[in-house]
C-alpha cells in the first residue's frame, strides 16, 4: 500500500458514492468509481452527477477532465487500482419486510475480494445492520486470494441530501471503526490532513461505528416524530407547536434542530433505517428499541395521514382541483424515495381529486413513480383554478411567494401549509383560509 498517498476505488455510486468519489478527487486522491449500472457510470464519466446535487457536477466536470477521477462499471480495475476500497453500496429495505437489504452489498464484496491482487483496506460507509462488519471480515478472509490481505474498517457518512459536497468536506465528526492499528493509520492518513483539522475523531470499534450511523438516523427520526406527536396535542389544545419547539430548542441538551413539525420525514435513509435498526434490535434480542422505533414510524404515517385526511375534508366535491406544491421529499433535492409529499398527492388523487403537481427540481423522479399525477412546469400553472392548495416540500420560492397574486390565480384561497413555512398572518391578511400543522388558525 501507497501510505503517502494512497489510491482509492469507490464501490456504489448513488448519493452517497459519487459525492464521496468526487471529493477525494478533490482532495488530491487519485479515485475511481465503480457502479454496476451502465448508464449511471456513463453519465458520471461524462462528468455529470446522474441526480441533483449542489456542487457536485462542477467536481465531477473538473476530475474526470483531469483524469484524477475515472468511473468503470469492472470490479477488477477497482481491485487493481485502489489500496483503499470505500463500499457505498445502497443497502434498501427488502421487499420482503423491515429488515435491510444487503444483496448488493455482498455481491460488491464477494466480487472485489475475489478479483483482489494487492493488500488494501476496505472501508464500510453504507448504513448496514451491526455485525455486518464483523461478517465481511470473514467473508473476505475466505475468498480473497493466498498471500493478499483485506483488512475491513468501518467509516459511516453523516452527509445530507443537498448538502453532500458542503458535509463530506466539513464533517461535524469522523468515525473510524477499527479492528487494527494499520487501519486506524490509513483512515487517518486520508481524512486527517485535508479534512479532520478541528474535527472530532472517534476510533472505536467496527460495531459501534456501524450502529453509530443507525443511532444518529434512528434519533433524528425520533425528534421529528416526537414534534409531530407536539402538534397533534397543540391542535387539539390550541397551542402553537412552532413557538412550543423554539422554547424547547433553546435547552441546549435538546436543541432546535429537526423539530419542525409537518407532514413527517421521508426519503431514502431515515424510514427505512429505523425499520433496518429496529428488525436488527429484535434479531439481537433486545426488546427495547423496536417498540421505540415501531412508535416513531408510526407516529410519522400518522402525521403524513392527518394532513391527506384534512385535504379530503376541505376538498369541494368530487373532481375538486388541488394544487400540490412540492414533490422531492424535501428542498434542494430531486429525490422522491418515500416522500411524504408524493405519498399525500398520490392519497387525495386517488379520493377523486384532479391533482397538480409542481416541484422545482423532482418533477420528472416524480412522474417515473406516480405517473397517475399530473405534473406542470410552473407554480402559476398549478395555482390557476385551483381549489385548494398543498404546500407539501418547502422549496424556497414556495413561502417567497406573494399571497395576493396567488390568491388572483386560485378559485378558492385555501392552502394547507404542511411544512409550516408560509407566513400565515400575511396569507390571511390577502384573504387566504390558512391551515398549519399544529398551529392554531
Ligand atoms: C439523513 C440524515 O440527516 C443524514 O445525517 C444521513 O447521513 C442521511 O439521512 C443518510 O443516512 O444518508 P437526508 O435523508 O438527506 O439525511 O435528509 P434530512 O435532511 O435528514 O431530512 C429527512 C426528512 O426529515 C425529510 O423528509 C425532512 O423533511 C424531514 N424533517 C427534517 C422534518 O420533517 N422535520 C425536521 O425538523 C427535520
């Protein structure tokens, strides 16, 4: 292994991967980038990000032309480039139930092993069930040919969708789950000069640091959960759960963050890791943690059917035209994976709405899933008789958009905020009947 500057292959390419590959070519590393699927590889070779990600394609433009950063759908060029594996395989829920699906990330890592011709490291970032590490080490100690030694490390990623450049070059903290001082050397041979400087460092174990990631999924989840559980309480109340989690924001052993209650979380990560965590808690025996986790998924279905359910209650009539804003499963993304908007649009069409649906960035990923809905190319257009609207993703121009011009534009001036975005003394004030989540009216 090079220990000066090692070379790295990236395994997966999705969200997580292509950011992670473009920012080591970034940081100075020779990289290539391995993807079972041709078009994905194809598209990133040309230097383009295959999804929407700020800053991405720019990195992607400037290392694949300066050949630091190569894309190849063969494992054997990543086993004979690379001494250091990153593994960034999507391990999704399995169609069968809760627990995750590792498929794709054990034929990753049976093919790599099998083609190695050099020692390496191979390094976890996935989000996988605890006691995968612990596997894969034996797993590759079987196949990987005589004489050639795969240590495995694991290096869970925080990065969030829309802000994947900005988190994999500022991380908040870095996780070095380790079972070998030469790992431990390696991992911090690579992060610790160009990014780890002021950041904390945490060596620990191959477990903790797998269940770390699931922890931090599983709590962020549990926060928003338990502000949509607030909000059900302050409508019935009469309590204003905005001003409830600014209180309990400021006790910094809480903190503001991730308790903005509305329509729920969704997207490819926290759902189906709290379902993937809990499904391992209950293979492990511990009671605890899938009665918490079942709560939390639960109490977020609920907070998604509490606002389909109001919009049926508001709507005129069968036929009614309803004006859907927001698609993606949050701002600044053009991901749908369980996106509570998509899910509610999808849930007031199928009651007999005539829906329209505009989203800034996620409208084509939209049509591929929910292709019953119909999708137009600006927010004038979903607007324009329409009797009832659903803010659903609070996509900036959203809540920058003037009451009273949208009110000239809809039939009836009724919106559901489900973001609690738009500013609704404002929106009443040109004449709109405004319904927030947990907010009194
Ligand atoms: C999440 C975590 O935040 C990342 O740290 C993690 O690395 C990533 O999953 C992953 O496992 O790969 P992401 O899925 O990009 O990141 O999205 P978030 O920004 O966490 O938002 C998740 C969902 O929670 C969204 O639907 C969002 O609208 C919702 N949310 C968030 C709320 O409803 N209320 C809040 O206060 C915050």
């Amino acid at each position: 292994m090079n220990l000066t500057t090692p070379t790295i292959s990236v395994i997966g390419t999705g969200y997580l991967g292509a950011t992670h590959a473009a920012c080591l070519a970034e940081l100075g590393f020779r990289v290539v980038g391995v993807d079972r699927d041709r078009d994905k590889i194809a598209r990133l070779a040309a230097g383009e990000a295959p999804f929407s990600e700020p800053g991405l394609d720019d990195l992607l433009r400037r290392h694949t032309a300066s050949g630091r950063l190569r894309f190849t759908t063969a494992i054997r060029v990543a086993a004979e480039h690379a001494d250091v594996h990153f593994l960034c395989v999507g391990t999704p829920q399995s169609a069968a139930g809760p627990e995750a699906d590792l498929a794709g990330l054990w034929a990753a890592v049976r093919d790599l092993g099998r083609h190695l011709t050099r020692d390496c490291l191979v390094v976890g970032k996935s989000t996988v069930p605890v006691g995968t590490a612990a596997a894969m080490a034996a797993e590759l100690g079987r196949i990987v040919p005589p004489r050639i030694s795969a240590n495995v490390a694991w290096n869970p990623e925080f990065l969030r969708e829309g802000h994947g450049v900005q988190d994999t070059l500022h991380p908040d903290r870095l996780v070095f789950g380790v079972d070998s001082p030469s790992a431990e050397l390696t991992l911090r041979l690579l992060y610790e000069r160009p990014i780890a400087a002021g950041v904390p460092v945490h060596v620990t174990d191959l477990a903790t640091a797998e269940l770390a990631k699931s922890a931090a999924n599983g709590f962020l989840a549990t926060k928003v959960s338990f502000v949509n559980a607030m909000a059900e309480i302050s409508e019935r109340a009469g309590a204003d759960v905005v001003a409830l989690a600014d209180i309990l924001g400021d006790d910094p052993r809480i903190g503001r963050s991730f308790l903005d209650a509305g329509i729920g979380f969704g997207g490819g990560c926290l759902p189906k890791d709290i379902r993937a965590l809990a499904a391992r808690a209950a293979a492990l025996g511990a009671s605890s943690a899938p009665a918490l986790l079942h709560a939390v998924d639960e109490a977020n279905a609920r907070a998604r059917s509490r606002v389909a359910d109001l919009a049926l209650e508001l709507c005129p009539g069968a036929g009614a035209r309803v004006a859907v804003l927001g698609a993606a499963f949050k701002p600044r993304s053009d991901d749908v994976r369980d996106s509570p908007a998509l899910d509610i649009a999808r849930r007031v069409h199928r009651a007999g709405a005539e829906v329209r649906v505009y989203d800034p960035e996620a409208s084509l990923n939209a049509r591929a899933v929910a292709p019953e809905l119909t999708y137009v190319a600006s927010l004038e257009t979903a607007l324009r008789g329409a009797e009832l609207v659903l803010h659903l993703t609070e996509w900036p121009e959203f809540a920058a958009m003037d009451p009273r011009w949208a009110a000239r534009l809809v039939r009836w001036p009724v919106i559901i905020d489900g973001r609690n975005r738009i500013d609704s003394g404002r929106w009443a004030a040109a004449g709109w009947t405004v319904h927030s989540v947990g907010r009194p009216r």
